[in-house]
C-alpha cells in the first residue's frame, strides 16, 4: 500500500510530524517507578482491584529560573 502513496502526500506527512514535534510541549521531568504492588479481592460477582504505584520524579529546573552571568555583564556596560 505505500507503494501507491504520492511523493507530495509523502513530503506532507513528513512537515506534518516536523510541525506536530515542535508544537508539543516538552516534559520537565522524568519520572522513574520504584515499585509496583497490586492486589485483589473478590466477592461474588464484584472484583475490588487495588494497585499502588510508588514513583520517583525529577523535576528539570527551568532555564528562566536559574538566569545567566550573561544578563548582569550587559547591563554594566
């Protein structure tokens, strides 16, 4: 079937992931699970399902927040 699709089509798909990639927002953390525990009961025809997630989350710090040297030797000038 990719044999049928156009070299424009082609090129549109490829501007349009370009376009979508730099239009999402970027996550500024990263998120590591620790452990995962689950457990589970039954009572006749109902399941109570219990599921606890233990994770560890980084937070990058934003480059705004932390400034430059730069920015100070300007003003001095």
């Amino acid at each position: 079937m990719s044999s049928n699709i156009g070299v424009m089509r082609s090129l549109g798909q490829a501007v349009g992931i370009v376009v979508n990639a730099i239009r999402a927002p970027v996550k500024s953390e990263k998120v590591v699970e620790v452990s995962r525990v689950s457990q589970s009961q039954q009572h006749d025809d109902v399941t109570l399902r219990r599921t606890v997630v233990e994770e560890i989350i980084w937070k990058e710090p934003s480059h705004s927040a932390t400034g430059s040297s730069d920015s100070h030797s300007s003003q001095t000038a």
